[in-house]
C-alpha cells in the first residue's frame, strides 16, 4: 500500500483499520479466501512525496517483480538498506 499519514496519525492505528476492514471484507468478495487472515506484524517504510511515482510503479509491477525475487528476500534488503536489526525467526512467524 501506498498511504499518505497525517503528522497527527499513527501508522499503528491506520493498519489497525486496514487489517480489521480487510478481514471481512475479502471472505466477503472472494469467497474462495475464507481462511484469510494477516500476520501480526507489519513494516512501514517513509518514501518522499517525490519518491511516490517510483513506488506506485513498484506497486503495478509487483506481481511480476515477484516471481523473480520473493517477498522474503526483499523484504530483508528493506530492512538491511534501512539499518534495521531483526531476527530471521521473529520475520516469518
């Protein structure tokens, strides 16, 4: 998703929303994802209001992009390009 939070939301409260909405909402309109459901975490990243063409093109080609560098390994290039420590086992549940 691509989001623009006001200095007065928190990010937190936003995928609150977003998770608790998205839960009814795709059984709902997909009845083949009964079982979806979200993991417990999540990660945000700021992008520049200039950087926001960029990740919107990201976003369009995300599927294909997807089938030559899986979720996994990119998401620990974010974290590693933006300095963030974690443990492989808390990633992945």
């Amino acid at each position: 998703m691509l989001v623009s939070v006001s200095t007065s939301e928190s990010v937190a409260e936003l995928m609150r929303v977003v998770k608790a909405n998205s839960s009814r909402w795709v059984p709902e309109q997909f009845p083949d994802h009964r079982r979806f459901g979200w993991q417990a975490g999540y990660a945000a990243f700021p992008v520049s209001w200039s950087g926001s063409a960029d990740v919107t093109e990201y976003i369009a080609g995300q599927q294909e992009h997807h089938r030559r560098v899986s979720f996994q390994e990119e998401f620990r290039t974010f974290l590693q390009k933006h300095g963030i420590a974690y443990d492989e086992r808390d990633l992945w549940g």
